[in-house]
C-alpha cells in the first residue's frame, strides 16, 4: 500500500527527567501516516438498556485494537521500508479481523435486547494513511469549517511560516512531536493572519438574555486520568489520553451516578457537584510526567509536560429565541469529536484562540499567539435538549445544537447553554525548529489521531442541586448576571475586540475580568480595531518592567499605537500606567492617540489571576487626532494616565490658582467694609 520511502523513521526531541536533565538522546520509529478506523460508536443510535454495557466495553475494545496496531505501526518501520506489503499483511489485515470479531459481537448484544443494527459489518476494514493525505477527511472550505452550532466558520488563516521546508524536526516525511505522533509545524497558525469570524444571533423578544456562572477552579487538586465515564464506563483507559477535571471529584470510569451524587466538588458553590472534563494540554519538553511509561500517557503517545491552565471559567448563558428549561439531572453532553481527524469535521467543536483576538476562532489550528497574548480554547456546548432522555447510544443524538437564530428543531427544549473557557500562559512554539527553543504544544489525543487541534472536545454531567438549577434558569430567563464568579471573567468569549473604534470608549472594561476574563475582555481601553492593535513584531528595545498580570498578558499587552504594551506596568486595565511609547509595527497606518482614563482604584498585584472587579473607575476616555507626525510614531505617546504632562497641567493650574486667589481678596475686602460701616 505504502512504498517504502512514505515510511521513514524521524528523529524526535530526547527525553527528559522530571528533574528537567536530560537523558541520551531517543530515536522512535515514526510511520509517516496514521490508521483510519471507521467510528462504530456513532453509528449505534438506538442501543436496548440491556444491552448498553456490553456494548460499550465492545467499543472500548474497538479503540484499543486500533490503539495496539497503530503502536505496531510506531515501530515497524524498517520493517515496512524492506517488504512493502509488510504492513497490510501483518498489521491492516490482523486488525481487521479482529475489528469483525468485535463489531459480531455488539450486534449480537444488541440483537438479545432488540433489533440487530444493520451495516455493521461494513466497519471492520480500516485504512493506512500515507503523509501526505494526513488531513482531515474534509477539507473546510473558505478557510474554516462549520461547526453546526449556528457559530459561524472558525477559519484558518494564511499558514504563515507553516509552509514547507520549515517544519524541522517535525518535518512533513514524519508525524513530527516529542513522541513521534504529532503535532507538526502545519498544525498551527499565526492568529493575527486570522480575520474576524465570530458572529452572535440577536435575542430576540421572548428570548433568554441572562447568564449563569460557577466556579471550580483550574484543577490545582491534580486530578487526571485517561478513563472517560460517558462514552467507556466500567472500562480503564476508556480514553486512552488523559483529562483534566474541574468540579465532581469521583471521577473514574467506574464512578455510578449515586457515586457522582455523593462526592465532594472543587465548585466554590457546593450545590454545584457538576462534572467538567478536557483533555490536558501538553508541552513537548521532555519532561517525564507521572504517566510517561503508562496507558493513555506516554505509552500511547501522549507525552511531556501537563499545563495547568491559568484561568477556567464555567457560563451558562440563555437562548436568542426562548426561555430555556432546567436540565435533567444526571444529563450528560459531549461536545467536538475526539476522533474528528479521521471522522471529519462534522462534529468537531472546541475552537482555539488567544486573548485580546477571540473574535478570531480557529477549529483545526493550533493558535500562535504574540507576546503577552495566552492561548484560549473554549467550547460551546450542546443547548436543546429532547426532553426526554439524559445520554444516547452514540452519546449525541439525545441533545443538538441550536440553528443559526437560536432556535431548537425537532420539537427539542432550549436548555442553558455551557460556554466554557480555558486560558493558559503558554508561549509561541519555535516552528523553525522543530519546538527546540521553545516547545510545541498540543492536547492529549487517541494514538493515531496525531494531536492534530481539530480532535479538541469537552465532557459535561449535570450534577447541580435541583435547587440551584431552577435558580440558574429564573436568572437566566430573567436576563439577570448571577452565580459564583459572575462577572468574574465570565462573558462571551467570543466578543473580545471591537471590529470599529467607538468615538467615545468606555472608561474600563474591568481589567482582569469585568465579563469577559482574564484580561481578554473586551478591549480595556482600547479605541483601534484589530488590524491597528496587534502587539508589535519585535519587543521593545527597552521592554516593560512587567506585562500587567492578566492585562497586559491580554488587552493590557495590546497597544494603543502600536506600542508594546502601551503602559502594562501592574494596572490590569492595561491604559494607566502612561503612553509605554511602544514600537510601532512598520506596516502599521497611522492611528489616532487617546486619553486614558484616570484611574481610581488601586493597582493589582500584577498577577491577578482571576479579577474580582473592574480595576480603575473614572472618566471616559476621548479620541483625539495625532497633532504631529511624532505623535503617530510613538503611537500617541501624548496620552497620559492623568490627562497630559507637567508642563500642560500647570497651564491649565495658574490660571484657575490665579482667579482663586481674586476669590478669597475681594472676600476679605467686603468683610472689612461690612465691619466699619457698622
């Protein structure tokens, strides 16, 4: 199938001691291709409760069997280069029989409860990918795909440096990464060459305008394992990647709904024992973390350094159309596809991004962020509901995304919608270089899914307090802001830059959060669109003490003029701390300068991780026009936290002194004359 110069070994980074020394260099066997599997778990919609279990261990033996040839793959490749036929006969053809075998037995389960499922046997026979079709089984169109969701395409981008010849390490002969399965260079792209693809449906009269928050945390418990209790329960390493988890902290695959009922939860809010789950984030550093010899780590491919995220926020968020109804207790949803490289894009749904551009979504790239910008994945989940059932065979069919207006067909209910947003302070890979200078990073996958972002998912049970539910909808189609952390970084996450400078901005968008988290918000003290705000190629000759915490690592590290950081020191609001006379970008036009706002609140510690209210309070600030060419080159370095410089505020200081002073003689005067004429 594949000649033998399609499958050449690549060389790939050395591992690491968890120390950070590092061991002798490591050569994998890496096959320039990966095993493409028909998804059987989708096809199953209508599975009898008798049946259910069995079937489900029957998938999970499914992604194992693919899991175990794709390892073979790993490390057959000398094998392959001298017998072409090698592969089809000792690893395609062995997994297909075994793949029969299984599929035989799932419809005979289902056929002791029901109705035998048809077209099953069609399934067993898998594909060797070759490099150069490892690609998504559809391509978007228009630079970007559709995620069903009515949230518009989430395009790619110009590949910017991705382009040939500069992949390094991870070179195109190879599937590139620290454990030979991914990512390469061609997974990421530089969010800047992105356009603006977010669009949101207007509510409408009768909608559900409100918002819901809670907070768990960023899993600062540790808590990870590569089972998943939806899709493989009663099964070890259902998963065979490992997951974050924030919330229900009984999370196994062995975990029963009472089990899930009656444990403790990372939820500030107690009432709150939810289950919210990803797969974790990785940097391909080396480094040997707790699962690098063990299933579902290292062994299948998911290696180096687990990253814990900076900021998690949870929003429910109601429907343009209608009032929402309470979700059903112990319902579960499952959005994206982690299987969605070989599947295609039809149920892919995490969308990447950074702060200070998440008007711009990427669905199948990760995102090159510039410096002082974090890396933002989000998810916006499932939110109609057909009112009867709390999981489906397949796991989707019970819940759907609404249309574009917002509407649920079907005769489904619309349901609070789960918007989840995870942030984390991770730098810009070194794509020329194979990660070396700095590391490539990537999500935990299924082995012969390769890393590749468009494979991003989230996992939700309904664990909420019957009580705290019916409150969440009351606040939610009141169109109300309510819940734990409200407010608190909390708003959508898909509206972070405005598209045209307002005449008149607002004084402080909240620095940290005020809505939108986390410094990511909605511009603080921003007046330019994006095409005028991005961060400068190159720093700053001298650059800033410091990037402002969550601020300047977002908008705060966006400039107003093309700087740097337009002032950053440790004022999250990212405006009051001076004009920063950054570097201007030189295929940058010429933007007008403001007048930050003047700032009443105290600075934050620079660090702020979550942002608990709006860090300055004052006066809007006013867009003035460059009065000189210097100004436009400094990016308006006239603006000032106060209001102008020394030498312009005592102009305006003597004179009002001046008419004080008249004030308090001609004062006296009258009383002296009051006094002598008595």
């Amino acid at each position: 199938m594949l000649g033998g110069g399609g499958l050449v070994a690549a060389n790939v980074v050395a591992s690491a001691t968890e120390e950070g020394g590092t061991d002798s260099a490591q050569t994998l066997s890496t096959p320039a291709g990966t095993i493409d599997c028909p998804d059987v778990g989708t096809k199953l919609t209508n599975v009898p409760e008798g049946a259910k279990e069995d079937v489900a261990k029957e998938l999970a033996l499914l992604d194992q069997q693919i899991a175990d040839a794709y390892q073979r793959l790993m490390n057959a490749g000398q094998a392959i280069e001298q017998d072409k036929a090698f592969a089809e006969n000792s690893i395609m053809t062995p997994l297909k029989e075994k793949r029969a075998a299984t599929i035989e037995r799932i419809a005979i389960a289902v056929d002791r409860q029901g109705d035998r499922p048809e077209g099953l046997d069609a399934l067993a026979a898998c594909t060797l990918r070759a490099p150069e079709s490892s690609a998504p089984a559809e391509q978007p169109s228009d630079g970007g795909q559709q995620s069903g969701d009515g949230q518009g395409d989430a395009g790619q981008g110009d590949a910017g440096q991705n382009g040939d010849g500069q992949n390094g390490d991870n070179g195109q002969n190879g599937n590139g990464g620290q454990a030979g399965n991914g990512p390469v260079a061609a997974d990421y792209v530089d969010i800047k060459s992105v356009q603006p693809n977010v669009s949101e449906p207007a509510v409408r009269k009768g909608g559900s305008s409100g918002s819901f928050a809670t907070s768990c945390g960023v899993n600062e418990n540790g808590l990870f394992n590569s089972d998943n209790v939806i899709v493989a329960p009663g099964v070890s390493n259902g998963a065979h990647h490992f997951h974050d988890y924030i919330g229900n902290q009984s999370n196994t695959a062995f975990a029963s709904d009472e089990d899930l009922a009656n444990a403790d939860t990372s939820c500030v809010d107690k009432s709150d024992k939810s289950t919210y789950y990803w797969p974790v984030l990785r940097l391909q550093n080396g480094k040997q973390e707790q699962d690098a010899n063990k299933p579902g780590g290292g062994i299948e491919g998911n290696a180096g350094e687990i990253v814990q995220p900076k900021e998690v926020t949870l929003n429910f968020v109601g429907n343009p159309q209608s009032k929402v109804t309470e979700m059903p207790r112990l319902l579960r949803i499952i959005t994206g596809d982690a299987k969605a490289f070989v599947n295609g894009p039809a149920n892919a749904n995490a969308s990447w991004s950074c702060t200070g551009f998440e008007d711009r979504q990427l669905k199948d790239k990760y995102p090159l962020c510039p410096q002082g910008s974090d890396v933002v994945r989000s998810f916006k989940f499932q939110s109609c509901w057909d009112g009867q059932n709390i999981d489906s065979a397949n796991h989707r069919a019970h819940v759907a995304f609404a249309a574009a207006d917002g509407s649920c067909g079907n005769g489904f209910k619309a349901i609070p919608q789960l918007v989840q947003r995870i942030v984390y302070d991770v730098d810009a890979p070194s794509l020329q270089d194979g990660g070396r200078t700095t590391p490539l990073f990537a999500v935990d996958s299924f082995p012969e899914q390769l890393h590749k972002p468009v494979t991003d998912h989230g996992d939700f049970i309904n664990v909420f307090d019957e009580k705290l539910m019916s409150e969440m909808v009351d606040c939610i189609n009141e169109g109300r802001t309510c819940g734990v952390g409200a407010g608190d970084g909390g708003g959508d996450p898909g509206q972070e830059e405005p598209t045209e400078a307002p005449t008149t901005p607002p004084a402080d968008n909240g620095g940290d959060g005020g809505g939108n988290g986390d410094g990511g918000g909605k511009g603080d003290d921003e007046t330019q669109p994006p095409a005028t705000e991005e961060p400068a190629t190159e720093a700053p000759t001298t650059p800033p003490a410091d990037n402002g915490g969550d601020g300047g690592k977002g908008d705060g590290g966006q400039d107003n003029g093309g700087g740097q950081n337009d002032g950053g020191g440790k004022n999250d609001d990212g405006g009051n701390g001076g004009a920063g006379a950054g570097q201007p970008q030189d295929d940058e036009p010429t933007v007008s300068s403001t007048v930050a706002p003047k700032s009443s609140g105290e600075p934050d510690a620079g660090n702020d991780e979550g942002g608990d209210e709006a860090d300055a309070i004052g006066t809007p600030a006013q867009t003035q026009p460059p009065t000189s060419d210097t100004d436009s080159l400094t990016g308006g370095a006239r603006a000032q936290a106060v209001g102008g410089d020394l030498a312009e505020t005592g102009t305006s200081l003597w004179p009002a002194a001046g008419g004080a002073v008249l004030l308090i003689a001609g004062f006296v005067v009258l009383m002296r004359t009051r006094r002598y004429a008595r």
